[in-house]
C-alpha cells in the first residue's frame, strides 16, 4: 500500500540517519528525566515530606512548655535528616527560636538564613526572626532592612505592620527620624487598624519633634 512505511524502513532509517538518531535520544532522555521526577515526587519525596510534617511535632511540642534545652536536643537531628522537607523547614524554624531563648542569636541567625517556608507568613516570620536577632545583637541598621524585607515579602494585614512598627523602632534607635516617619506614616496610611491599636499618631508625633 503506498505511503506506509515497514518497521525494516523505520530501522534503515535509523542507522542511516545521524541527525534522527541524535534527536530520538535526546527525546528519549527527557521523557525518561522527567518519568524519573515523576516517580521521585510520587514515591520518595512526598512519603518522606509527610513522614517529616508528622515527626517534627514532638520538638514543637517541647518548644511550647518551653523546654528549651529538650526542644533542641530533639530538633536538632531531626532538621540535620529533613532539611529540604517543609516538616524540616518548620522545625529549623522553631530550633532557631530555642536558640535565640538561650541568648545564642548568632547560631539562631544561621538556621534562619536557611529556613525556607511556604505557607503564608512563614517567610515574613522568618526574615522578622533575623531582625530581632540583629536588633539582640545591636545591629539596628541591618535589623531595620531586615524588617522592612519582612514588612514586604508578602503584604498583608498582620505581619506587614508589624514590621513596619518595629522596623520604624530600629531607626528611631539609630537616630534615623526621618525614616522612622516614613514607616510609621505607612502604617497609619495604610495599615489604620493596625496603627489605632498602637496609637501610631503619638509615634509620628515624637519623631516629627526630633
């Protein structure tokens, strides 16, 4: 019948073309990477991803009655084999909140730089955590940045002005009024309910008289 073409052509065709061979293994190749991401997600990283959110409660749990000592005795291993998984992520989280309990900010300051949440105000947390670390440690000028980072990851009524408000303490301690009227000036802008309970006026007041 014209116009069909036998398995015997397909594979003179093959070994006679160099440029149709190149191009078969090259879509071979990534039919199978992306099989094997596949079969990664569905069967190692998922299992293991759940196995970590439901493991990490056990320092949380420390971490909440305050057991400092406990909390990151049992964290500690865990976020070493987890790191990666969001279970891993949160426990690195709350390991560096017990470090910063026990006045160590600057390993506190290490976890965090590598903590990587996805839920909504972990992130803004996370860079808040590095502020108030900063801020422990007299570095104002890098807490201020740090805060306003926060304030801006991901906007939104709660974790924004609140670290506009501490962002705008930070430079009031560097002296920086001009700044700290700016912030607290967004916040009363922007943020009203926010800067009602603060009475952000009598903030804005203060630093318009430096």
């Amino acid at each position: 019948m014209a116009g069909t073409t036998s398995f015997n052509d397909i594979k003179r065709q093959f070994k006679e073309n160099k440029r149709l061979r190149m191009i078969t293994f090259a879509v071979v190749g990534l039919i199978v990477g992306i099989l094997g991401y596949i079969l990664y997600k569905q069967f190692v990283y998922a299992p293991n991803n759940q196995k970590a959110n439901e493991g990490y409660y056990r320092g949380l749990n420390l971490a909440a009655k305050d057991s400092v000592d406990a909390a990151i005795a049992e964290l500690e291993p865990f976020v070493k084999k987890n790191d990666g998984y969001q279970g891993g992520e949160v426990a690195e989280f709350t390991l560096a909140r017990q470090y910063m309990a026990k006045g160590d900010f600057q390993k506190a300051l290490k976890l965090l730089e590598g903590v990587k949440l996805k839920d909504t105000y972990g992130p803004a947390m996370a860079l808040g955590l590095q502020g108030d670390c900063y801020s422990e440690l007299g570095k104002y000028k890098d807490a201020m940045e740090l805060y306003i980072d926060a304030a801006e990851v991901n906007e939104n009524e709660w974790t924004t002005p609140t670290y506009l408000f501490k962002a705008g303490q930070v430079a009031e301690e560097i002296k920086d009024y001009a700044k700290a009227k700016e912030l607290y000036e967004r916040i009363n802008q922007d943020y009203y309910m926010f800067g009602q309970q603060k009475t952000i006026d009598k903030y804005i007041a203060r630093v318009s008289n430096k």
